[in-house]
C-alpha cells in the first residue's frame, strides 16, 4: 500500500524539550518538504529536499532541523529554540521537478505544554 | 522574496451557484500553478493545476485560468455542491533555482449553503 506515513498523530511536549516528528513514503519519491500550518496561514515551508543528503531552508526554518540520509524518509526535530511550536505539521512528497503533485500525510499535531 | 496571496479568505454561496477564488504571485519565472482542496480533519488533495504554456484548463465542474501578465490566477467551481465545502489552497513554483519549492497561498474556506 503504497503513500506518507506521520508519526506521531499527535504529541505533547514540555517547553525547552526538542521532539522528533517522523515522515516516511514508500512511492520512491525524490522530493520531500515540511509545512507548518496554523489557521488562517495557509501552509508555510519549513524545509524541503530534493534528493538524498541535500535540503534547503524554507520560509521559517528558524528552530527547526531535518535530515535526509535515506530516500524514504524526512524526519523533521522541533528544537527548543523555536519560539511558537505548537502547530499541525503536514510532511508531503513527489517526483523530483519543479511540476507534479504533491502528496501529503496525515499530519502531526504537536502541543507544547 | 517569493510570495502567493490568496482571497478571499472565507466565501459563502448557495448551492448551485459558483465560486471564484484569485491568487497573485510575485515571482515572474514561476510556471506551475496547483489548487488542493483541503476537507475538515483531511489532508489537502490536489484538485487542479496549471502550468505556464497554458491559459485555462477545465476538469468537470472546475475550472483554472492564468494570467502570466497580471500574475494572477483563478479557481473557478462552477454548480457548487455540499461536497464542495473545505478550505482551498492555491500554490506557486518560485523559478529557476529554487523551482522544486511549493509556496502555499493563506487558503479560502468555502461554505455551500443549502
């Protein structure tokens, strides 16, 4: 079956804690990104990768960090040093390109105490 | 840097009346357009898109119209439904070297009244 799969669905953390927030897929997709989406902002960048070892900075990567050591996944760590973490995070993938569709997961939804 | 406006933010109409959404954009090389559709408690689909070489693309009830010149494009739903309602989000390809980002308008939430 193939798609993104988030974890956790949803998460609490106490301030001053970092958390990991994990996305996989399985479409053999190049492409990964992070969006933040607060209500009535849309969904705002974090950071994105277009291939294995590479990402770039979004529009508020400020206290966030990724990684990209496989294809498959693109887990996203919430440092203690972002300032409004409480959010719902949605992680997405496509082929690599600057066209096509973008497939999103479920979201994670994080609560910071 | 790269931007996408979106209105209105909320839109109410009638049942089988039509919707418009309108996005502008700041960067001049984008050249690919998608519309998600975004339902309560669900992640946001892809409903349409359009890609630079093309003024309008019609997929049933829906409908995307670009103008390279002005930078806007539109979302166009024509004898809305009760399953039209959700929040819609249009998006834009910055060009060039960053052309594999995606940036996201604010979105519009649309309610069809019965």
């Amino acid at each position: 079956d193939g798609g993104i799969t988030q974890s956790p669905k949803y998460l609490f953390r106490k301030e001053g804690q970092n958390v990991t927030l994990s996305c996989e897929q399985n479409l053999n997709h190049d492409a990964m990104y992070w969006y933040r989406q607060d209500p009535g902002q849309g969904l705002r960048l974090i950071y994105y990768s277009q291939i294995v070892n590479d990402f770039q900075k979004g529009d508020i990567a400020e206290g966030y960090s990724v990684s990209r050591e496989k294809k498959e996944s693109f887990p996203l760590t919430v440092t203690s040093a972002q300032k409004n973490p409480t959010a719902f995070y949605l992680c997405a993938s496509r082929d690599r390109g600057d066209t096509g569709e973008l497939f999103f997961g479920e979201g994670s939804r994080l609560t910071v105490l | 840097g790269e931007n996408v406006e979106q209105h209105p933010s909320t839109l109410s109409v009638q049942e089988g009346d039509s919707a418009v959404i309108k996005c502008t954009y700041s960067d001049s090389a984008s050249n690919y357009f998608p519309w998600y559709k975004q339902e309560l408690g669900k992640r946001p689909q892809l409903i349409i898109d359009i890609r630079s070489n093309v003024g309008e693309k019609k997929d049933q009830r829906i409908a995307v119209t670009l103008n390279k010149t002005a930078k806007h494009f539109s979302l166009h739903i024509t004898e809305t439904q009760p399953e039209d309602s959700a929040v819609y989000f249009c998006a834009a390809n910055p060009g060039y070297s960053s052309a594999s980002k995606i940036i996201f308008g604010s979105g519009t939430r649309l309610s069809i009244r019965p």
